[in-house]
C-alpha cells in the first residue's frame, strides 16, 4: 500500500500504475472519506475491490463542509489506525494531503448544487453541500476514478453527487453501497464515539422510526407524508436526550416533497431523519420502492431489526 500526500505524487503514481498495467484499461475506484475509518468505510472499500483494478482511498477532513460552529477542529481523527484498516483491506493508495496541499489559497472557485440541496441537512447547513461538491469535484479532478463508492446513509450526498456528475459530464459512475449498522440497528457514523452511554442507548430511535416507516407504509398504501412523519415524530420524541433536527419524507433523487404517496411520479420514497445529541448530529435513512409493500423495500435490514 503507498501512501501519498501530494497531488503531483499521485497522478504520477497513477499514471505509472495505468501504463505498467498491460494492453487492458486498468479500472480504478475511489472511496473518499474523512477518516476515522470504521465498518462501514472498509464494506465500500470491499465494493472497490470486487468492481474496480486498483483503489484509492481518500482521507481529508474537509474544512468546507464545516460551518462556522460545527466540529472541524474537534472531527475524530487517527491517522494510524486508519491507515492499519486501509492496509488490513487491501487499499492500493491512500491518499491523505494536508488543507494546504488541497486548499493553497483561497478559494475563488467552487461547485455548487442547486435544488437538491435545500432540505434535509443543506437546509440546516448551509453552505455544507457546496463543500462537498467542491471537494469531490476536486478529488475525481485528482484521481480521475472510473467508479467512486458511497453509503447510502449519506443519501441526499449521493444525490447530489449524482446530479453534479450528470450536469458536468464527469466520466465516473457513482455506486452506491448500503448502510452499515451496528448489531443493535444503530447506521456506523465515526460521529457515534460521540455519545455518551446513555445517548447511544436513545440514538436507537432513528432506526427503530425507520423499521416503524416500513410497517407504516406496509399497513398504509396510500399514506400522507405528513401521517407518516407524525409517527415518526412521536416515537423519535421518547428520546429525551435527543432534538429533531428534521424528519422528512421525500421523493427520490429529486427530494421533492409531496403530500400522498398516490399522487408519485418517482421511483423511490426517501424517509430521511436528523436528530441532535449533545456533541453529536446522526442522521439516517431508508428508501423504499413506490410500490409501498413490504417485500419492495429496498434495504430489508429493517425488516430483521424488529425480529
């Protein structure tokens, strides 16, 4: 495994590995992150081996997507350990630069999503998905991957990743990979070192409402968003260590609202939940089929959390 700090160190490596390759493209996969790597990051790492010749892994906390008053200075970060996974998984290069090899100056450009990205977190946070478009939009600048790999937990991210990618003709895939959880139904988020013993008891209540969607929508063909969010309010409110930042039922990709299920053009139903703790903002979420029965779920991980 080499790991590399500089862009110019990595397109030559790049470049080296795609020309020592043979008469066949060589497929390369990106799975960006910002450390403090757990489960989760190594099942995307899994996807990038089994697709994909050669996989770079991206390790960069990135100071755009932080605003003014969230965690960018106190981000869990463990350069050491991080690197022991990416190596324990077969990761072919890391790449880790430093905000001063990223960001050399200020800057006078950025990428910027509209639409998709003014509910769910980009309502709450804004300026968030401008950073990571910026951001992502650099690294497959940088890496020029054929395939980039995503969770699912970060949905609205996929969106808008998806729509950037489709807007600007990038010549990636984006492949979206599900949502890793903990045995007890809790999606791994390196932010969960966050919370205190009884908080990660109550943060159980994000996918107990999301197993508590799947019955609602099963029981209710034709529902109203705003039935199933007063279900969904009601059960997360138990948590008294726990603020609903948002809980949203929206179409998807398009994260449009709507008010009943029978009047959908899409394909897909996201419900898409924020709760805040102490030190710590979890989000998750699950998509369903419109088709709204319980054996067109499209993540069943649900199903075996209320077993």
């Amino acid at each position: 495994m080499e790991v590399i700090t500089r862009i110019s160190q990595l397109r030559d490596c790049l470049a080296s590995h795609r020309l020592n390759q043979g008469p066949d493209r060589v497929k390369v996969g990106l799975v960006a992150t910002m450390g403090f790597l757990h489960a989760g990051h190594a099942s995307l790492i899994k996807a990038a081996k089994a697709q994909t010749d050669i996989v770079v892994l991206s390790i960069f906390v990135n100071p755009l997507q932080f605003g003014p008053n969230e965690d960018f200075d106190k981000y869990p970060r463990d350069a050491e350990r991080d690197l022991h996974l990416a190596e324990a998984e077969g990761v072919d290069i890391v790449f880790a630069p430093s905000v001063e090899e990223m960001y050399p100056g200020p800057m006078k450009t950025t990428v910027s999503v509209s639409g998709l990205t003014a509910r769910l977190c980009g309502a709450t946070r804004p300026g968030h998905f401008d950073g990571v478009a910026t951001v992502v939009s650099k690294l497959f600048h940088i890496v020029q991957p054929d395939k980039a790999f995503f969770g699912q937990k970060d949905a609205q991210q996929i969106a808008v990743i998806q729509q950037m990618v489709s807007d600007l003709n990038f010549p990636v895939d984006i492949v979206p990979c599900p949502t890793l959880r903990e045995a007890d139904g809790l999606a791994m988020s390196s932010r969960n070192v966050y919370l205190s013993e009884a908080e990660r008891r109550q943060a159980l209540v994000l996918s107990q409402s999301l197993a508590i969607a799947a019955d609602f929508i099963r029981d209710h063909p034709q529902f109203s968003a705003e039935e199933l969010m007063s279900e969904i309010s009601n059960h997360i409110r138990t948590a008294s260590l726990g603020e609903i930042d948002y809980i949203e039922v929206l179409a998807y990709p398009s994260l449009e609202p709507f008010k009943r299920s029978d009047e959908l053009e899409s394909d897909q139903v996201i419900v898409a939940l924020a709760v805040k703790f102490s030190k710590a903002r979890l989000i998750d979420n699950q998509l369903f089929s419109n088709k709204f029965s319980k054996s067109d779920l499209i993540d069943n991980q649900l199903i075996s959390l209320r077993k």
